[in-house]
C-alpha cells in the first residue's frame, strides 16, 4: 500500500474509486475518500457481486453453495500498485484502482476474471515465456438513445449533418469527430493508456482504436478501462459510445481483435520464429490449440446472446476457426510480418467480451495446442466465409454447452469458474427469452 499511498499524496488525490470486474466486464466496488482509502488498507465485497448477471440480477444461490459461500461472505480486495490511474472526468482529484480479489486466508478467489489471466499467465512464466499481446476495439457511435425499443441513429459530426453510408478508412468521416477523438486521446493519455491508431471502420460510425503491444495483464486493465473512457467521452459530447457485438441491424458488428505472440522470458526471442524466420512447431501448436479449443472457450469471446448476431458470412467476422496468412475472412490471421513480428491475430472476440476473458482465453487455447504438439489445419486460401469445416457455435446456449463438455478445458480453467460462468450466462439467455421482440409482433402477431 505504500507505493499507492505515495502516488495519491503527490497527485493531491481526494477520491477514491477501488474497482474489480465481474463476468461481464463491469467496474464494481466503492468509492470512498482518499483518507479512508488509505486508513483501511483495502477494502471488503460481498463475494455474490462477482456473479451477478448483465441485469444486475442474482442467480438463486440454493444449487450454487458449491460456488458462492451460503453465508454471503465477504472477500478481500487487495491494490494492484501497477494498476492505479486518474479519472480525468471527475470533478475533483480522482483515482481509479484495479483491485485483486482473495478470501479471507489470502487465496486468490477463482470467480475473478483478472485473477484467471493472473493463472493463464503463471502457465507462461513457468516455461519461461512472456506473452505479448496488442488489442484492436471496434465501437459504434451513436445518438443517445432513451427507449431501448427504438433502432439507434448515427450522431451528428461537426458538419451538422448525420453520417450515412459505409466509411472505411475515411479521414473525412473521422475527422467529423475530432472534438470527441481529442478529448479521448487526451484522457488515455492522463491514464497512461497505451492507445495507438485511430481508423473508421466499415459500419455507419464505427470506429476502431488499437493499442500498442505489451503485457496481457496490464493490456486488459487498459481495454477495460478505456471502455469507460470511451463512454464517458462520448457523453460528454452528447453522444453514446456502445461496444455490443451487432447494435445495428444491416451494419457490421464490433470485434476486439488481439494479436499475440510468445517470448522467451530471458532472451526476449520470439518463439514463434526460428533462426532463418521460419515458421516453428511452437506457432503451430499455439494455432492448432486455437482451432481445437476455441469453439468450446466461445463464451469467453462471445459472452452475451447479442455475440452471435455479428458472426454472418461476409459481415467481416469469422464463422469457422480456418487459419491463413494475411487473409481478414479467417479466424486466426498470420499477418505477413518478419522474424520478430511473427503473430496471431484472433479475429473471434467481440467488442463486448471482457478483456481479462477473452485474452485468457485466447492464450490458454494456444498454450494447451502448444502443450499437447498439436498441428494446425492447412492455410486457407481465398474467402474462409465459403468453408463449412470447424464451424462456431451459433448460440449462447449451444456454445455453453460445449464449453460444458470440454473436459480439458474446464479443468484448465478450474470447474467452480466454469460452474458460476456458465450458471450466470444460462441465467441471462432465460432472461432474454422472457422478451417479446418486435420482429415477432410485426410478422406473427396476425398472420400465424
């Protein structure tokens, strides 16, 4: 604590925001003064929040005293001295402090997402190897929207007029936004948030911001964080910032890419290439790990029933698990890079996956393929949107099925996590099956 009780003195801080993530990738915890912050030396949560559903509902705890204490105890919550920042935003002096979870004894509490990339990572660190990875976040802008029953209208940029049509690429169209993209740049850069290129997507509004390389940890802390920055940005320019998968019908949906590759610890050596800057059994194994396990990890990558609306053949976002070089229609891209460079690209997750998840996720698929010699499919060539092999779960309920039937990996990710994720996801589909959509109403309502 004293690390951070130094950092909140010089930069004169008076509040304090302790945050954790829940399943969905919800900052939850308290807010409190600096002085108490520092007097109490953590603070305590119900441990129930870390498996409420996307609704702020809880599941019926009965069948689940195997995953949660029946008591409704409390579970500690320890500063990450690493992973403290400003709240540029906030009327007065704030921090924001990513917080560690752990029970009473000092054990790491299984149902948080940081604490599993913490154990993901371990796996690495025992081998020597440090990954490295670099997200891409794809978010639409918006009107804001006040009845969710209404379709979302694109925001008016600076020239007073909405934009319409597709925009790939367009500098004009970003440049619609500037007042909005400087406010960003400049609060990530209050933050120390590693972010990088700014690029219009394809869909009416859609953006997409990446960021530099680095550890996986701080990397998640930092996606995690700047979706908050994103959206408060964006209201403060009287605008919403939305990161779901598909939020637009007829639009293409929102990914979070992220590259990734492997290092000895000690030399800095990419394993992924040899000597000569060929391809080494170690990529190999890492994609083949990626193609075996990732359709049962899906709900790591496609969380929410909203996920799969955004995997439609020529819609930008893969369909199978094909891998190729330098070919977007795949679910694992090789980007045409030399020795040092040589990387991964996960094109699966949704913009809507929690970061801490889905970067688990995607490194625990490559280290189990690594780990069991696995070999990887042929390079696809041409459109992969055309092959019908290695298909995806279409679903939420079917992915967590699968995710459920994965025995390698439910042990891998430790079953009372896979119990409580699954429990909370079945929670949230029952949820959205108790809607009536208005698709229904409009073609069923007199005609069946």
């Amino acid at each position: 604590m004293e690390s951070v009780i130094q950092w909140l003195k010089k930069n004169k801080i008076t509040e304090v925001e302790c945050l954790i993530s829940d399943f969905t990738g919800i900052a939850r915890g308290k807010i409190m003064p600096a002085d108490k912050f520092c007097k109490e030396q953590g603070i305590r949560l119900p441990e129930s929040v870390l498996i409420q559903t996307v609704t702020g509902d809880y599941l019926d705890e009965e069948p689940y005293y195997d995953v949660i204490d029946p008591a409704e105890v409390d579970v500690r919550l320890r500063p990450d001295e690493s992973a403290v920042y400003l709240v540029p935003w906030a009327l007065e002096p704030t921090a924001q402090i990513i917080h560690d979870v752990y029970d009473k004894k000092g054990n790491p509490i299984e149902l948080s997402p940081r604490n599993l990339l913490k154990k993901v990572l371990k796996l690495y660190y025992n081998k020597g190897w440090q990954p490295i990875v670099a997200p891409e976040l794809e978010f639409y802008l918006t009107q804001i929207n006040v009845n969710p029953d209404h379709p979302l209208q694109p925001p008016v940029g600076r020239s007073g007029r909405q934009e319409t049509g597709r925009q790939s690429y367009s500098i004009d169209a970003v440049n619609e936004f500037d007042p909005l993209f400087e406010d960003i740049y400049d609060y990530c850069e209050a933050q120390q948030l590693d972010v990088d290129t700014l690029i219009h997507e394809e869909g009416t509004a859609q953006m997409e911001i990446n960021f530099r390389h680095g550890n996986p940890l701080e990397l998640a802390d930092q996606v995690f964080l700047f979706k908050r920055t994103v959206r408060e940005v964006a209201l403060k320019h009287n605008m919403t910032a939305t990161f779901m998968a598909k939020p637009i019908s007829d639009e293409p949906g929102s990914a979070m890419h992220v590259h990734q590759s492997i290092h000895e610890q000690k030399t800095l050596r990419n394993i992924f290439t040899g000597a000569n800057g060929e391809n080494t059994d170690y990529l190999y194994g890492y994609i083949a790990g990626l193609q075996k396990y990732m359709p049962s990890a899906m709900p790591l990558f496609a969380p929410n029933v909203n996920s799969y609306r955004r995997f439609l053949p020529g819609e930008s976002a893969p369909v199978n698990v094909e891998w190729g070089v330098d070919n977007r229609t795949v679910a694992l891209r090789v980007p045409d890079s030399d020795g040092e460079s040589k990387r991964v690209e996960n094109r699966l997750p949704g913009a809507d996956a929690n970061p801490y998840l889905a970067i688990a996720g995607s490194l625990l698929c490559g280290y189990m393929g690594m780990s069991e010699g696995l070999h990887p499919t042929t390079p696809f060539e041409g459109s992969a949107y055309d092959s019908e092999s290695m298909r995806l779960p279409l679903s939420l309920e079917h992915a967590l099925i699968m995710l459920d039937d994965c025995q390698p990996l439910c042990e891998m990710l430790g079953k009372k996590f896979v119990r409580a994720y699954i429990a909370v996801k079945e929670a949230e589909s029952e949820n959205f099956k108790r809607i009536i959509s208005s698709w229904e109403r409009k073609y069923l309502l007199m005609t069946v």
